[in-house]
C-alpha cells in the first residue's frame, strides 16, 4: 500500500478530469466533488454502451455532424451523431487564419490533440488553459480536439469478446477525421499528441495506423500499459467501471492488450518522430507549494514494486516507469526518439510545457 500520510492531493486522480490549474488550485473538496459529477454525469453513458451494445448497432449508420457552434476567437465545436460511440459527442476545433472563409478543397495541416482519461474536449483550451491561440506556430494549423468516454483508452473496447459501442478508435478515426477532411479543411498532413491517456492515444493510433500521423508525442502517458495491468484495475474500479471490458483480462486477452499496447508494436514507429516525457512523481519545479499526495487509489501499488519514500504523485510514477521503458525500446530500434524526464507530478502544468517543448518537433514533421 502506499506510504503517504495524506491521502489526497492537488493535481489530480489517476487518469481522471483536471482542474483549471492556470485559474486557481485544486482542493480536495473539489476534487471529490468533480469525480462525483463525472461519474455520475459519464458512467450510465459508458455501461450502457459497454454492456447492452453491439457491432450491429452501428454497422449500417454513418457519422454525421449534426451541430456547429462558435464558442471562441477561432474556436468551434462540432456535435458528432457518432453510430460507433452509440451517442453524440462533441469535437472542439482551433481553426487556422482564414479556415472561416475556406474554399471547396482547401486544407491546412492538422495536429491531433488528445487528453487525458476524463475525456473532456475543453481540457487543453479550458481546464488547463494551453493559451493555443498564443501560439504563431498554430495560425496555419487546424488543431483537433475530441471527446472521448470516461476512461476510454482510446480503444474499441472489448465488452467481453462483442464489441460495440464505446468504440472510441473508429469514433476518432474512421468518424471524425473522414468528417474532418471532408468538409473542415482538416488536411492528410498529420501528427498527434496528448496528456496521460491522450499520449497512449496518440502512440497507439500512431503504431496502429502506419503513416497516418508523421510524429507523435506523449506526456505523462500511460504508454506501456501491459506494464501494469493492475493499475488499470485498480484506477477502474475506483470508478466503478469494469476494467475488463476495455481489452478483456490481461491474461487471457493477452494479444489485445499487446495489439494496443505502444511498447509492442515499437517496429511500427521506426519511422515516426517521437516525442515522451513525464514526471518521476515527486515534488518538481512547478508544483506550488503545499501540494498533497495523489488520492489512494486501493491496488494502485504493486507490492513487489513499491514507489520511492519521497514519491507524492504515484500516477506519474507509474507514467514514468512506462515511457522509460518505451523510449529505451524504440531507441534499440533506431526511432527517432526526444525524451525529458524530470522530477514532478502528474500535473497540467507540466503538459503544457511539455507541449510547447514537443511543438517544433511535431511542426517539423508537418512540414516535412
């Protein structure tokens, strides 16, 4: 078990929604507060779809946009009837200079920014305000931003060998992207980033999809996660989901889990730029002072592996161990490889820089 006195802290639950950190700090009384709204908001949607569903409910309907809506300078989000996820999501949009007055054809490259394990589309222009509008290197560039299922991994779950709904993969790209390329000037110029299961996505997507993303770039991501199968459960099942239902039992469904799994489809990304960095869960640069431990999360430890004395932020350190572990194998296969380790916590300020650290690389590969 743990060994921290104080059983909550500021930055956030494993894999679960973030604060606006760039706004106020985070107390643990919102904390519990916003992970009871999640659940409660998130969780009959996603058992619902995990347990009821099937292939057949989508096979024969095609994604469509059903809204658009204007909720900021050069932000827009689009309401997707997505057959795959069995309900309508949200897409957010940062649109390049001159997108609004687009014509039939033209298209801009496109960066694919994912977030974490809460799912939220807001996370990276609101939660944790990234200022991506700031930025000079994004004016020519349509940044993506979809929804996701609480805890959906960036996965077409397993739902115990039937398929079906949420299948968050075909949502995301064999749904939004042909949409997006289509008829919102998203072009085939692509790369894709993320936070914690947003970095799992982009490297999954990335080795699961050759040549569809030009570079990739995680931070704090969950990116090995046959590494720890028991955190999965762990982290789920704090959230009452059933953490079988995503890639079945790490034992039994042990291909599926590797089918998705970054570190063993490594030869996949011998060709794509990669970008990892995390955190080693201890107190960092950018941690404000009086930051308190990682909520514990029961089975989150695994007892033969025991975190450090000075370890607050176990999520970060399991992220860690992880992405090392990653980079230490695509380096021994020749990819191109940039990685920042440093000391700190699983934490949005330390995503975005991250972020902006990892930019130029993947504008690199835009403009390659």
């Amino acid at each position: 078990m743990t060994r921290h006195p104080t059983p909550e802290r500021t930055s956030a639950m494993p894999w679960s929604t973030p604060e606006k950190a760039s706004v106020m700090p985070w107390s643990p009384a919102r904390l519990r507060l916003l992970i009871a709204l999640v659940v409660a908001d998130l969780l009959l949607l996603i058992g619902v779809s995990a347990t009821d569903a099937g292939p057949a409910d989508f096979a024969g309907r095609a994604a469509r946009v059903t809204a658009e809506k204007k909720v900021g300078e050069r932000l827009v989000d689009l309401t997707v009837d997505s057959p795959a996820l069995g309900r309508a999501a949200t897409v957010r949009l940062l649109t390049p200079h001159g997108w609004q007055d687009r014509q039939p054809g033209e298209s801009w490259p496109t960066l694919y920014l994912l977030v974490g394990g809460d799912g939220n589309h807001r996370a990276w222009t609101e939660d944790y305000d990234a200022r991506l509008r700031e930025l000079p290197q994004l004016r020519n560039v349509l940044v993506v931003m979809p929804e996701m299922p609480l805890f959906g991994f960036y996965t077409d779950w397993f739902n115990g060998g039937r398929g079906g709904p949420p299948a968050v993969e075909t949502f995301h790209l064999d749904e939004v992207r042909p949409l997006l390329e289509r008829h919102y000037g998203a072009g085939t110029r692509r790369v894709a980033a993320g936070e914690s299961q947003g970095g799992f996505g982009a490297l999954s997507y990335s080795a699961r999809h050759p040549g569809m993303f030009r570079a990739a770039a995680s931070y704090s991501g969950f990116v090995h996660p046959s590494m720890h199968p028991h955190a999965v459960r762990a982290a789920m099942t704090y959230l009452g989901l059933d953490w079988k239902a995503v890639w079945g039992d790490p034992v039994a469904q042990r291909a599926n889990w590797r089918a998705h799994d970054p570190y063993y489809l490594a030869d996949r990304l011998r060709t794509t730029p990669v970008y990892l960095s995390s955190g080693d869960g201890t107190l960092g640069a950018l941690d404000p002072p009086g930051t308190e431990p990682d909520p514990e999360v029961p089975g989150l430890e695994d007892p033969a592996d025991p975190f450090p004395e000075d370890v607050i932020s176990s999520t970060e350190t399991i992220m860690a161990r992880e992405s090392r572990a990653l980079a230490t194998r695509l380096t021994s296969l020749g990819t191109s490889v940039t990685t920042h380790f440093y000391a700190g916590t699983h934490s949005p300020l330390y995503w975005v820089r991250e972020f902006r650290r990892s930019l130029p690389m993947l504008l690199r590969a835009l403009e390659a």
